[in-house]
C-alpha cells in the first residue's frame, strides 16, 4: 500500500535557526497536506498543495510540492519556542479520498 | 460550531472488555475517519466513511475492530475483545468534501491493561 516517510524523524534546533524536514510518498499524490501536532494535542491543519512544483507560504513557514508530486518539504526560517510540535505531511493517491499521514518530524526549539 | 466532539477522553480497561469509541464530527461534513496513533506506527488511517458509508477499512487491523456510522452526526468505533497491544491514541476526522482539509477531535486515549 501507499507509504509516505518523513526525514529526519527528531530535529533539535536552537532558537532562531532555521528548519526542514522532507516528506516522500511511494506513490504519486494527487495532493499533499501538511498538519502540526502540539504536545499532547491533536493534528491541526495548516495547508494544501495541489499543483506539481506548487511553492506556498504562511509568515516564516514554505511549502512546496515537488515536480513529480511524490515529494514535499516544509521549511521553517528563523524558528520560535511556538514552533515546537511534530510536523506530519499528509497524501492522496488516485482519485480516492484516503488521507494517508507521514511518519512525521518531531521539532523541539531550544532557547 | 464545536468542533469534531469525541468521548471518552481517556479510556482504562482490562484486557478482554469491550471499549467503545464514540466521534460526533462537524455539522454537514460528509467525511469521517478514525485514525490510531502510536509511537511505533505513527498515524494509522483504520476506516473512513462517506456520507456514513464505509469506503475504506482496509487499516482495520482485525476482526476485533468494528466501526459504524449510524447518522451524519454519530459514529463508533469498537475493540471486543480488547488487548494491551491495543492501547494508543485514537483521534476521529471530518472533513466537508473530498480533497480538503481534515478537522480532528481532541482524541481518546485508550490503554489496556
């Protein structure tokens, strides 16, 4: 079945450096979300890429979708204490609505 | 509106019983998922329904595990019998349409003992 992994699984950073992480899909996606998870909490939206080579941002976080849509990264810049959290990419193969979850990358932001 | 609505929030029982999960997803929302969350596999799509059709149960993982949706705005999921390797996170998604984003309730934490 569909698999999607995520690299690096852990990534400490300090304060104000920047961050990525990397998510590959075994199949090609018809789309790619991407969701933050907070200690504790449940997986919060943040956005949607649908179009291949799709480059989206939100203040100091970039999306972007590869050519291929089997790949996506999400890179931070200048990270805060508030971007703690696990980050998880999530993928729709074919024409279905099964949302398949990466395997995630945990964030920890130290002062 | 308050959000997708799950209970129990956290769930202990012996081995052998039965538990029922229970996911109350936004009003007019035509997608419901159940997903498992553990440390070992992550976030684990089990079932989804459309329109309270179940489309997708292949991630169930055995006959132990059975979901329904009875009405747009009620669904269950239930373990019997239960077992400690069941123990996890178990959050319920909806989504209004296919193709967009998915809210996800608070979660029931189950552990099995």
């Amino acid at each position: 079945g569909q698999q999607v992994m995520q690299i690096p699984q852990y990534q400490h950073v300090q304060e104000g450096e920047d961050f990525t992480t990397y998510c590959n899909s075994s199949t090609t996606l018809s789309n790619i979300q991407w969701y933050k998870q907070r200690p504790g909490g449940h997986p919060v939206f943040l956005i949607q890429l649908v179009k291949s080579g799709e480059v989206k941002k939100q203040k100091r976080l970039t999306f972007q979708f590869g050519e291929a849509k089997k790949n996506s990264s999400l890179h931070i810049t200048a990270t805060q204490t508030t971007d703690v959290g696990t980050y998880f990419c999530a993928g729709r193969a074919g024409g279905g609505n099964k949302l398949t979850f990466g395997t995630g990358t945990q964030l920890k932001v130290e002062l | 509106d308050a959000g997708v609505i799950q209970s129990p929030r956290h769930e202990v029982t012996e081995m052998g019983q039965e538990v029922t999960l229970r996911c109350k997803p936004i009003s007019g929302h035509d997608y419901l998922f159940w997903y498992r969350q553990t440390m070992m596999r992550g976030l684990e799509l089990l079932i989804y329904f459309n329109n309270n059709v179940p489309i997708d149960d292949s991630g169930m993982p055995e006959d132990r595990f059975s979901a329904k949706m009875p009405n747009a705005s009620f669904s269950t999921l239930k373990i019997q019998p239960s077992e400690p390797r069941d123990s996890a996170v178990y959050f319920c998604a909806s989504s209004l349409v296919s193709n967009t984003e998915a809210f996800f309730g608070q979660g029931t934490r189950l552990t099995v003992v």
